[in-house]
C-alpha cells in the first residue's frame, strides 16, 4: 500500500524515507471529503509529541469524561484505506493514527470515515518516519500495521524498501511491552527480508515461533486483517501472501 525508504541514515546518505511521492488524479468524492471533514480527522504534523487526549476528542463529551483506555495503533501507508476502514470497523474502542502521503489514498480514506460514520481513525497526511520522530514517544503504540508496502522488486532498488533495520529500531522503541509489529506481502522475497530484519531486532520476539513451526516463522493471517480486492485476486492465480506479527518483549 505504501512506498519505500531509501538506505539507512548516514552523514553521506538521504534520511529515511516511509514514502516515494506518486501522481494521481483525486476523485470529485475525495475532494469533498478533504475539504468538508478533513479538518475533524486530520491531524498536523508537528515537531512535538501528540496529544491523544485532544486528537481522539468527539467534540461532544467535556474532556476527562471518557477516560477508558484506548489502543493506539499506527498505520503506515494506507493506500486507499479499505483495510484501514475495516479494522477501525471491527475494532471501534481502538485508535488508530494512519499515516499516508498521497491525497487521493488520504480523501478516499476520508470518504470512508464519513461513508461508514467512523470515529478512531485520525490522519496525518506526512512522512510516516517523521511523524514516529517527533509525535511518538518511546513505548506509545500497542500496535503497528504495515500492510503490501512498495517491494521494490528489482535488486538494485531492494535498498528503498521500508522494512529496514534503522526503521525497524524506531518502532520496537515505541511501542509498549506487549505491543506487536504487523507486516504483510505479497512478495515472497520481501517477506524473507522482513522476517530477517525483525528476527534481528532484540525488542521484538516473533509470535509464530513456537505455535506455528510449519508456518517458518510466518504468522497466520490475523482475523482482523481483511483480504483486499487485490489480494483475492493474486490468491486466486496462486500468489502467497506472507503476514509476519512481531512482539515487542
């Protein structure tokens, strides 16, 4: 669903990066739905950290009313927010901060939000790296979700790839103990790599290991994450599709 990050941060090298900026043309829908419920559900980028108090806020309770403890999960690369929508769906008492780049993925998001009367999603239209930087304090997420980011197929792009280890540190560090780190794709050399880089990172431990041993460190399929249009469709022409569910110890 989303792009990749270039090498690893070095004096000499570019920054990583969660994203290559794409063209596409914004539907008359995801126009609207940017310009007329944008601003309720998404969120600046700031170089301070977030306030989920006030991010998550209905507008219509005083604040401190409704103090229960909500899940924050981090999306990063929605695409066009079908498996973002569904989830949040599924799992209404969860929060859900999703970061995408792209205005039309970002408006047909915001058309679903309003289509299906949606509440714990907040968006923040800006690079996904930045974003755990500087709005993300160490051990704040119960949840990371990054679902068929760019595979950058070629040899000599597998460099771009956003599952490295320098973003991988980042997101063990924030999410809590218990957390966990979910990646899918449909590429089985990328799923290799993924499965090499976070069985690499000592915070994070995989949860297929031992319940799973005929899966080779793949997880099943959780029962939230839907199959998208595309996904049933490779499936159908026997593609795999590999989901890796990673905890942070």
């Amino acid at each position: 669903m989303n792009d990749s990050t270039s090498a690893p941060l070095a004096t000499a090298r570019r920054p990583i990066r969660s994203f290559v900026k794409r063209t596409g043309r914004t539907t008359a829908g995801q126009t609207k739905a940017l310009h007329e419920i944008g601003p309720q559900f998404l969120l600046p980028y700031t170089q301070s950290a977030l306030d989920l108090e006030a991010a998550y806020a209905d507008g219509k309770s005083p604040r401190g009313l409704n103090d229960q403890y909500h899940r924050l999960i981090l999306e990063i690369g929605f695409g066009m927010g079908e498996a973002t929508a569904h989830i949040a769906a599924l799992l209404p008492d969860t929060h859900f901060l999703c970061c995408e780049v792209h205005d039309p993925g970002v408006g047909a998001l915001l058309k679903r939000i309003s289509e299906q009367g949606l509440t714990n999603i907040r968006i923040c239209a800006h690079d996904a790296v930045e974003v755990i930087d500087q709005m993300l304090p160490e051990q704040s997420l119960d949840g990371v979700h990054i679902f068929f980011p760019d595979p950058w197929h070629k040899a000599r792009h597998n460099k771009r790839r956003l599952i490295q280890p320098p973003l991988v540190v980042k997101l063990a560090a924030r999410l809590k103990v218990g957390g966990y780190l979910h990646c899918a794709t449909d590429w089985q050399a990328y799923a290799e790599q993924m499965l090499e880089v976070l069985s690499a990172e000592p915070l994070l431990k995989n949860s297929a290991l031992p319940a799973h041993p005929n899966l080779h460190g793949y997880a099943p399929k959780p029962h939230y994450r839907p199959l998208t249009k595309f996904e049933n469709r490779g499936l159908k022409l026997g593609h795999g599709v590999w989901d890796l569910v990673f905890e942070r110890v």
